[in-house]
C-alpha cells in the first residue's frame, strides 16, 4: 500500500484481502455531506440525519475500515440532527419542536408499553430470520427507563445494538424492530 495516499486518507483501511468500506462511496458521501453542511443554501442536495443514517456502503477489499467509518457517520448525524433542531426552532419556534419531539415520543413509548414478548410483529414466514424477543425486549426496557425515569443512555447504544437470530419465526420482525429504532435514534439524536 502506498504510504503517501494512507496518509492522506481520512480513515484507516483494512488490511489488502481484508474487507471494508468501498472508498470511493464513503468519500464521495462524506464531500457531499461536507458540501451541503457548509452551503447556505437549504434546497441545494439536502443531506438529513435520516440520510447518514440510513447509509450503507458495498463492502471493498482493502476498504476503509468500518467502525472508524461508523463512529464518524454517528458523529456526523448527531451535527445534522442538532442543525435540523435548531432550523425548526429558528423557523418555527420551541413549541413547535417540542410538539414534534412529544408526538413522536409518545409513539414510541406507546409501543415500549405493549406486553414483553407482543411489542413487535412476528415474521410472516416460518423460515425467516427474527431477531430474539428476549434481547430486544431487554433493550425497550432500557428505552423505558430512559424515556420514563431519566436513566443515561447514550444513543450509540442503541446505534450499534445486536441482537441473537431467532428462527422459525419464533422471534420479532426484523424490518419493524430496525425501523422502530430508527425512529428512537432520531428522537435522542435531536434532544441530547
């Protein structure tokens, strides 16, 4: 590997047969985000919070390596969330961030509410993988008792939560838990 370009690159990489991110997409990303960011301009290419969430880059070999990646993305989405808060009160005002922060809190403690074990849908297919009802729970009783009785939680917690396969559609959907935590790590992105 060249010295001179590992030294330029703004991760690290993996090693030549080892797998990473593909580093043309990450960097291709990360200048659009930069360029949004420092434009002033609030049409031209919107990059969101929901954006660097949701990204996902092909895996490379001798790519960029991945939890350095991740660990930027996370710090990148918390600054677009706080600008995306700020935006709303500034447009709009407190009340109005505060009625869009309660409303969506309140669907997600509603959810946090349901019974241990029927919080989730089960997958529609017997062979489908689910994630396990125990773990997932567990971490809903910690988004309860972050939400309800003010313990810390970081949201990288539940940024990088894992959970055991369940199989034979013993376990919760996958789509509808991922899709739910989105939502929270949303909601503690813009309030922390």
């Amino acid at each position: 590997m060249d010295d001179a370009r590992q030294a330029s690159a703004p991760f690290e990489r993996v090693g030549r047969r080892d797998f990473g991110y593909n580093i043309r997409q990450v960097d291709e990303f990360l200048t659009k985000a930069r360029n949004y960011y420092n434009s002033d301009s609030t049409s031209a290419n919107p990059v969101t919070s929901a954006d660097v969430r949701s990204m996902a880059f092909d895996p490379a070999k001798g790519g960029y390596e991945p939890q350095a990646v991740d660990a930027a993305l996370d710090r990148l989405e918390d600054v677009f969330a706080q600008r995306e808060r700020d935006r709303l009160i500034t447009d709009r005002g407190e009340e109005a961030w505060l009625l869009q922060i309660g409303r969506l809190s309140a669907v997600l403690r509603a959810r946090l509410h349901r019974k241990p074990g029927e919080r989730f849908r089960r997958p529609g297919r017997k062979r489908a993988t689910s994630y396990n009802v125990e773990d997932v729970d567990a971490l809903c009783n910690e988004l309860l008792g972050y939400f309800e009785h003010d313990r810390p939680l970081s949201v990288d917690v539940v940024r990088r939560a894992v959970f055991r396969e369940a199989k034979g559609g013993q376990g919760y959907e996958e789509s509808q838990v991922d899709a739910f935590l989105d939502r929270v790590v949303e909601l503690m992105a813009s309030i922390d």
